[in-house]
C-alpha cells in the first residue's frame, strides 16, 4: 500500500517526537510505501533546526521517506497560545498542503499527540474520501486539562469543545489504536464502539535503543563521577514531575556514593535548577541533551534509569514512551508512575515502581538499588530487554498497524 503517515513532529526532531520516524521505518519494512506529512522541525526548544526555514511547502526525502513539510508557528514553551498557535497553524496549513501531497496514499495514520492532527485527515477524508487510522499517543481533553496549560473557568469551556471535537474525529475514523489497555477503556467509556478499538502499544526506536556499553567519553560527559549514578534522560517537561528526583536528591545528599543526572532539556529545565541550586545540592548535574543517536551509549552510562509522571488520573492509562525506550536498552529502572505503566514495570522485572510524587520512596528505591550487585542490574536490564521484545516490540506493533490501514482501504474501496 502507499500509506500517508500525519504527525506533528518527524525526524530529524529527538526524543518522543522521534517515534512517527521508527513508525514510517516499520511500515516500510512491511513492504508499504510511506508519505508523511508534517511540520518544519523545532521540537523541543521551539528553535526551527538548522538548515530549515519556514516555507510554505518542502518536499524532502529521508531514509527512503517522502516527507512532505507544511508550515507552522514554532514553539513549545508553556504559553497556552504559543502552544495552541503551533497546534493549530499546523493543522490548518496541512490541512491544504495534504490535499495535493497525499493525494495518491490509500489511507493515512494519524499520529495523535497532538489531536488536532485529525484535521488534515479528516479534510481528506471529506474530500478524497481517504480513510484513516487514529493512533492515539494521550487522551484528549484530558492531557491538556492535566499539562494545567488552561486554567480555571476557560479549562472547562476548553474541555467542552475538544471532547465535542474528539468525538467527531472517533466516529469519522475507520479504527482508533491505543497504546495502553488504560486507555481503551476511557474510549469505551465514551461511546467508541469495542469493534473499532485495537491496542496497540508503542515500540522504541531500536535503531537507538539497544544493549551496549558506553564508551569511555560519553562516561566523562554524562556519568556523576565514579559515584552510582542513576539518571533521568528524556524531556524536561511539566507533566514528568521531575521536581520529585531534585526531591530525592536532597535526602540523598549526605550519601556521597550516589549521583544524580539529568541529561536533556525542556520547560521545566530552569525551575530544576533553581531548585538545585537553591538546595545547594551538589549530587545533582545537568548534561543537556544529547543526539539520539547516542542514547543507547548514554544510557549505558548510568547505573540506573528514572522514570516519573505526576499524579494524575490521566496517566493512570498512558504507557510512557520512556518505559519502553529503557526496557529496550536493557536497562534497570525506577519508576515513578501509576496504572498500566507500573503493571509493565512490575511484569517485565526491570524495576522498582514508587508512588509518583513520592521523594522518600523514590530515594529509599534507589538507595535499595545502589546496594544491588552489578550481576543482579544486568540481570534485570537483560529481563527487561527480554519482556520488551516479546510484548512490546516493533515487529508485532507494526504488524497490528498495517493489518487496521489495509482494512481501513479495503473498507473505503467497498464502498
């Protein structure tokens, strides 16, 4: 099939936002055709990358990719209308460029984090009669209620139009897959027929995240000297939380054998190291981001990885993105989450799961870990790298992805 992939984000911006690009790879590795209509690069600082300048239409090939670029208003600070300005100047401008640069693809797959992602779809649905999968990534409105971007009595006007607004892009849909079992059950709750709800848990990235050792010069650049080094990498954001591993720090401050870093960047990155900084901690250090190219390198660095998200009923049904990049690293982890996220943590064998928010807990969980043998880390990585494989693995979810789109076109020739 010739297949149109709608996202938000592409290669080559890092991070979650790198997940449409491991999906396109997987389809093509199925035998499909991939076009993917996107936006001009500038996850996460809201900076278009290098080499790139806002356009009205660019049209590139990448990785046997053709991507077509749509213009947009950069930006992801935590402004309410610089954000929404992003969402929607996207929606909008694909909406038009997609008419032409999708025209031939037999159905597309909306990559749904944001929602408004379903614009351009539905506009080709409307008027080339294009079927689309929906492959929700966070539910909305809740996720924007939750982010607390809008607060207040407009949180509520909000939250009105986006589920009127969702609903309308659930029913248009030829099938909607969901990323955890969680969140199948809020769409049930809404109204979504059973029939046309699949789920469909998100793979890592494999071309980045694997086994390996870390090289003597990331160590230097990323490791917290010879100390048990347990690190954060990942977006530096609102929803994570990560106020609680400043939190932890400080009551680990006095155990001079253990060491915190976070390596990346985001919103919330000044507010840490502030806090840090006021703590006056100095088992805590920023390493910035690094090329995605190097995670399973940098990864490999630290002794132990952490995973948070605030508490929220929200993400009580979400399967973070980090979850399944740090299984399939093989790495070992403490995770600071609720609902499905914890039951993976708890099956795989990889970790310790801490009540969000919750520093004393997180801090005797890495204590606990920094206590553990080198044998028994690697073992845990190695039964963590094992579950990923079988349960969440790329093989297998891009096979449920190409059985709903084949469907999805065989459906709309029918009619």
């Amino acid at each position: 099939m010739r297949i149109g992939l709608i996202s938000q984000w592409y290669d080559p911006e890092v991070g979650s936002a790198g997940v449409p690009g491991s999906i396109a790879q997987a389809l093509i590795g199925r035998g499909h055709e991939v076009d993917v209509l996107t936006g001009f690069p500038n996850y996460p600082d809201g900076n278009v990358y290098a080499g790139y300048r806002i356009r009205p239409y660019l049209r590139e090939r990448r990785d046997g990719v053709r991507v077509h670029r749509a213009p947009l208003y950069p930006s992801h600070d935590s402004r309410p209308g610089h954000r929404a300005a992003n969402f929607l100047s996207l929606a909008a401008s694909s909406s038009i460029v997609g008419l032409k640069a999708l025209a031939e693809v037999e159905a597309t797959l909306v990559y749904s984090s944001p929602a408004t992602m379903a614009i351009p779809a539905m506009t080709l649905r409307a008027v080339r009669r294009t079927p689309y999968v929906l492959l929700i990534q966070d539910m909305w409105p809740q996720s924007v209620t939750a982010s607390q971007f809008i607060r207040s009595r407009a949180s509520e006007i909000v939250e009105r139009a986006l589920h009127r607004f969702c609903d309308v892009t659930y029913g248009r849909a030829a099938s909607i897959a969901v990323t955890s079992p969680g969140m199948a059950d809020l769409l049930l709750a809404r109204g979504v027929s059973p029939a046309k709800i699949s789920v469909v848990p998100n793979w890592a990235d494999e071309r980045y995240f694997y086994p390996t050792d870390a090289p003597e010069d990331v160590i230097a650049e990323v490791r917290a000297s010879d100390r048990f080094t347990v690190m954060y990498a990942g977006n530096l954001g609102e929803v994570q939380g990560l106020e609680v591993i400043i939190e932890a720090a400080t009551l680990l401050r006095n155990r001079e054998e253990i060491g915190f870093v976070l390596v990346g960047g985001g919103v919330a990155e000044a507010s840490l190291r502030q806090m840090t900084a006021e703590r006056g901690l100095t088992n805590v250090r920023f390493a910035g981001p690094r090329p995605v190219d190097r995670m399973a390198k940098v990864l490999a660095a630290a002794d132990l990885q952490l995973v948070t998200l605030r508490d929220l009923p929200i993400f009580r049904s979400v399967l973070p993105s980090k979850v399944q990049a740090t299984l399939a690293a093989g790495r070992p982890l403490v995770a600071a989450v609720t609902g499905d996220a914890a039951s993976v943590v708890r099956e795989s064998g990889a970790g310790i799961v801490t009540p969000p928010g919750d520093a004393e807990a997180m801090a005797d969980a890495v204590l606990s870990a920094s206590q553990l043998s080198s044998a028994e880390l690697s073992r845990r990585g190695a039964a963590g790298r094992s579950y990923y494989m079988k349960h969440l693995g790329r093989e297998a979810g891009a096979e449920a992805l190409s059985s709903l789109l084949q469907q999805a076109a065989a459906g709309a020739a029918k009619r």
